[in-house]
C-alpha cells in the first residue's frame, strides 16, 4: 500500500482546498474520491471573505473562475422588522476597500476545484482508507468517522429550516447585498451574475419549520410574490430561474478538533446559522492555518503528533466560536416577539450605522474571518 503523508476524507470545497494547500508545500496528499452522485443543480451561492479569496489565488483557483461565477459586493444594507428598523448599511467605499465581500457560485467553484486536483502531481484521488501519517476530516456535519472517533458533538437544531433559491429581478442589483430580519423569519438576497448579469440573486431565506411546507407548495409565480412583498420591492420584482431547495438549520460545535494523527476542520468541527454568510469562509481559515502549522513545524515533528495539531486547534477556536456566538444570538434576538426588545433592537440598527469606528470593526472581522 502507498504511503502518503496527508489524506483527507471529503471532497467538498474544502477538502480540495485543503489538498491543494498542502500539495503546493510539498506534501503527499490522498483525497477521497467517493462515486459520482448524479447531476443536481447546486443552488448555493457563498459569500467569501478577502481571506478566503487570497486562499484560493495561492492554489490557483480564483483566477481560473469564470467572470459569470463571482460577483463583488460593494454595498450591504441591513434592515430589522420594522417600518424603517433601522437600516445598517456597509459600503465599500467607506470602508476603504475595494469591495465587502464576493458572492461565489458554489457549483462552479467545485468544477474548478475538481479540474486543479486532477492536475497536481503531488495529489492522489483514492477510494477507501490509505496509509497516512495524517488524516483530515472535511466530510461535512454528517462526519461518520468523527463519530468512530469518539468525538462528541454538541448539535442544537433552530427549528429554522434555509429555502435557497435562484432569482432573477427587473431592477438591476448594482452589487448590493440585501438582508432582513422579519422576526422570526431572516432573508438574504446576494448579488449574482447568473443566469442574468447585473440582475440575479442567490436566495437565502431562514424560516421557522411551521411556515416551510406552506411557502415551499407555492407555485413558482406566488413564491416570486411572497419574496417581493416581504422585501417591500426593494429589490425590484423578483422571479424564481431554478427550483428551490431546502435544509434544516443548527449551530454545532465538536467538542474537540484534534488527536493523534487526526485532525477535523470546516462543517466537521463547527456549524454555524448562514445568516452572516461566514460558514465556508470558517472553513477555509481552517485550512489556511492547518497548512501553515504543518508547513512550518519543527523538523523532527511528526505532521500526526497530537500536539503539532493543538496549535491549530487553538488557533481557530476563538474565531470560530466567536462567530457561532454572533449568529445565534443574532437570530435569538431578531426572534423574540418581545414589544419592547423588538423597538430596542431596531434602534440599535439604526445607532450601530451611525457609528462609523464600530462598523469599520465589524467590517474587518468579517474581511479577515
């Protein structure tokens, strides 16, 4: 049997990125290669952060996307669940960057993945275990070896279920992103570039369990108009270009991350709600910094050696709780009918945008998740 020094199990986004990470320092690498499912259409689209775009151009990705697959942010407007509750707006400009974030097509971003990995001469795609000095784990919430593992995991489900959707609208987007708190429900339109440029959308709408059977047996036409009235047209009128999808919705964390001669990192390790769009680019600083702790351990170190892995695990801790922290209290917050909290949330909206060193903050986290 061939030795490698890294697999990995799971062929996600960020199993690829964590092989081509690691195969550009010089590392074996084994990447599972599970039987072809057949062909869905994937309706995910992800924000990424600047950290994870610079991730991606090191292992020469993100230029080969075609223009269509990524869509700049440069606005973000943020409303609560009232008339004119708040807004909370982000801009580019006033921030000083070229642009807040990026809105990626997860299906084609996988394509891009899948064809650099075939090309890099020090990964192998395998099928079945492998002899390795290390084993990552990006297979995902689901993670069945984590579970063999003996690790616990900590999985609090919202009662929220995420309808996501592609949209196409008459107004043009001009590469704003839109986002509202309805109590209890949150609704998310991202800025895209397909099927029509400068006028698509990636839908995420978190909706209580109660409310999606209902919203899901619309026809596509009185789903369109339900989108529309509950953002109050600020997008223009809305129409659905694929079908929708669904998943339930919970924050969970893995009550720890490493051991001798494995490692867990992205869904594997930590599940967080989308509504800050900060999942994929948790996982990808997971590979960011697992890459560089292996890359510049000691000589004589072992890349299994449990304690070469804490580094990487205490690292990435606080970040990752820090935002699990932000959006579950967020939807906590935004969910409670409360009359009184729900008129003190709002206005914080509203003081919060007036704050410009807070928003600068806030801006900075999210750039560098």
């Amino acid at each position: 049997m061939k030795h490698f020094q890294v697999a990995i199990r799971g062929s996600g986004i960020v199993g690829k990125t964590l092989a081509l990470s690691l195969a550009r320092s010089g590392f074996s690498v084994a990447l599972s290669a599970p039987a072809s499912a057949a062909a869905t259409q994937d309706l995910r689209t992800y924000a990424l952060s600047a950290r994870a775009v610079a991730l991606l151009q090191s292992v020469k990705v993100w230029d080969a996307l075609p223009a269509h697959a990524a869509t700049p942010v440069y606005d973000m407007r943020i409303e609560g669940d009232v008339p004119g509750g708040g807004p909370l707006e982000f801009s580019a400009w006033e921030q000083g960057v070229r642009e807040l974030t990026w809105i990626v097509d997860a299906g084609v971003l996988e394509e891009v993945l899948d064809h650099a990995v075939r090309f890099q001469p020090h990964v192998t795609l395998v099928e079945g275990e492998v002899s390795a000095e290390l084993l990552a784990l990006c297979e995902g919430k689901a993670s069945r070896t984590r579970e063999a593992l003996g690790v616990q995991w900590d999985r609090r489900p919202y009662g929220h279920t995420a309808i996501g959707a592609r949209l196409v609208a008459d107004a043009p987007h001009q590469g704003v992103a839109r986002q509202w708190f309805r109590s209890p429900d949150v609704l998310a339109l991202l800025p895209f570039d397909r099927p029509q440029p400068g006028h698509s959308y990636g839908l995420v709408w978190s909706v209580p369990e109660s409310r999606v059977d209902a919203l899901m047996a619309l026809d596509d036409a009185a789903f369109a108009d339900a989108l529309t009235e509950a953002t109050g047209g600020a997008a223009g009128r809305l129409r659905l270009s694929a079908p929708r999808g669904t998943w339930p919705l919970a924050i969970a964390r893995a009550d720890r991350w490493c051991g001798p001669g494995w490692v867990l990192l992205g869904d594997a390790a930590h599940v967080v709600h989308p509504l800050a769009g900060q999942g994929l680019n948790l996982g990808l600083a997971d590979v960011e910094c697992l890459s560089r702790v292996l890359a510049t351990r000691e000589g004589w170190r072992r890349l299994g050696d449990e304690r070469l892995l804490r580094r990487y695990e205490r690292e990435r801790a606080l970040p990752t709780w820090a935002m699990g922290s932000v959006t579950d209290g967020l939807l906590h917050l935004f969910a409670a009918p409360d009359a009184p909290l729900r008129e003190l949330r709002n206005r914080g909206l509203g003081l919060v945008n007036r704050l410009t060193p807070i928003k600068r903050w806030l801006t900075r986290q999210a750039l560098d998740t």
